[in-house]
C-alpha cells in the first residue's frame, strides 16, 4: 500500500489509512490553552511539556476541522461518496497490482468533478463551450498536480485552497459549483 499524498509505502493497509488519517486528513485538533500551540495528534498533545505538567487531556481540548466530502480513485477515476468506500475501492487496486506510479492526479480530479451537483454544472459547461457529447468524448483533461493538488495548511490555516481541495470539501450549501467547474476547466489543459 501507498499513501495516495506522498510516497510513503506501507505493509499493511491499517498502517496506510492511519497514515492517511493522521497526516493528511485530520479532523481533529488539540490547542494548548496555555502556548497556543496546535496538534494534531492526541498523543503528542498529551506529550506537549505544558500539557504533562498541568495534567491536561487532548479530550478536553479537542476541535473538530471540517471533514472532505468527497474522495476519487487515482487509479480510474472513480468517484467515492465516502471516505471508507474509497479506502476499500483504491485496496483493490493495490491487491490487484497496482502500485503509485499508476496513480494520476488529472484521474483524481475528473472523478471529484462527479459528485451529484457539481456534475451536472461540469456537463452543462462542456455541452455550453464544446457542444453535443460526441464532440465531447474526444476531449481529454489533465490537471497539474503542482497548482491544482492539495494546498498546504488548507482549512487548519485559513489557506485558500486549490482545485482539489475545493472539490474534495465542496458544499452544497454554501458553495457554487458553476464557479467550480469553471475554475476546473480554465486549470485544465485540454
């Protein structure tokens, strides 16, 4: 098993999903009220110097970050609703062969742009810029992983995200996805 963010590789999957969860995609954060000093593991908060000698717990400091919405496979492009589905869909891969060379940013990308909504505003805009489908079917997309991954400090620091963030924690509620998918396309070369 790989890390899908980096090139670390790891013998058991239970290792790789800890990895992933631990790294790069945590949710939970622990503030030290006394440094202000932010965690983002609960062990190395209770380790933190300030915290030891106080006797403070991460469970009475812990945060809760926004979590993605939305996964998709490198592999195929697969869009995955959920963060289990997608550990359990790129696991075949791996078990099938598949190794991190195979992985694809653009494929990663393309398969976030088939979440429900943001989907039909990306079909609107092919059809819009490119005409009927079978002009579109020859269409090929790839996105730079450099300008178009994942930004640095990305929800934890108020960084402003890049495509692949917006997309993974895209909400329906407060964002556009017209705006999206138009982002998508002019980062996109065609």
């Amino acid at each position: 098993y790989w890390c899908t963010c980096c090139d670390t590789k790891f013998q058991h999957k239970f290792d790789w999903k800890r990895h992933e969860d631990e790294f790069h995609e945590p949710y939970k954060r622990y503030l030290c009220p006394s440094c202000d000093w932010g965690f983002w593991s609960a062990t190395i908060f209770n380790r933190h110097p300030c915290c030891a000698t106080t006797r403070l717990h991460a469970y009475h400091v812990v945060q809760y970050t926004t979590r993605k919405t939305a996964w998709a496979c490198g592999f195929c492009a697969a869009f995955l609703p959920t963060r289990d589905r997608y550990f359990d869909h790129v696991t075949r891969h791996y078990e099938a062969g598949s190794t991190k060379a195979h992985w694809n940013h653009s494929h990663v990308i393309y398969g976030l742009l088939h979440q429900p909504r943001v989907h039909t505003a990306w079909e609107k805009l092919l059809t819009a810029r490119y005409g009927d489908l079978s002009s579109q079917r020859a269409l090929v997309f790839k996105w730079d992983p450099e300008s178009t991954g994942r930004a640095q400090g990305f929800h934890e620091n108020g960084n402003p995200g890049k495509l692949q963030d917006l997309l993974e924690f895209f909400d329906e509620a407060k964002d556009d996805e017209h705006l999206l998918t138009t982002l998508a396309h002019d980062q996109a070369t065609v």
